[in-house]
C-alpha cells in the first residue's frame, strides 16, 4: 500500500487540497455520509434509532442524537416521526 509521502504531498497539503476540491474539511465529510446513511435508515428501516446510530459509527445514542440534530434540525426520532406521517 503507498503511503501519502509516495504521491509527494504531506498531512497539510492533502487537507488543504480535500477543503479546496470538496468545500469541506474530511471530517466534515465522513460526517456528512453517516448522517445521509442515518437518515435514509429512520425512512427505509424498522431499526431502533440507537441501533441506527452504532450502525453510521456514533458509539452512543447522545453523540449520534446530538449530530442529528445539528444537521438536519431536529432528532431523529423526530424526523422519523414526521416523515412517516406524511
């Protein structure tokens, strides 16, 4: 496997160039993919909203509900709730 050196660009170079191409830092991203895989799982799934949680990578249900919450402006219980309704 190569390793970031073999491409000739450092930890610095690399990040800067991932904000500049993608607008966002990389844990900006990876956030943003387990909150997009979380919220299709609440629609398409039966699964406990904790469960959901561990499965997109938060450890506990109050980080995952937090991070939720900031994203998309309510919990995910909430916008489970909501969506079903409609």
């Amino acid at each position: 496997m190569r390793s970031r050196a073999d491409c000739g660009l450092n930890r610095a170079k690399l990040t800067r160039g991932f904000r500049e191409l993608f607008d966002c830092t990389v844990a900006d991203a990876i956030a943003n993919e387990r909150l997009g895989h979380a919220r299709r799982m609440l629609m398409a799934t039966d699964l406990p909203v904790s469960s959901i949680g561990y499965q997109c990578g938060y450890l506990n249900n109050a980080s995952f509900t937090r991070a939720f919450t900031r994203h998309f402006g309510q919990p995910p219980s909430q916008y489970r709730a909501e969506r079903l309704v409609a």
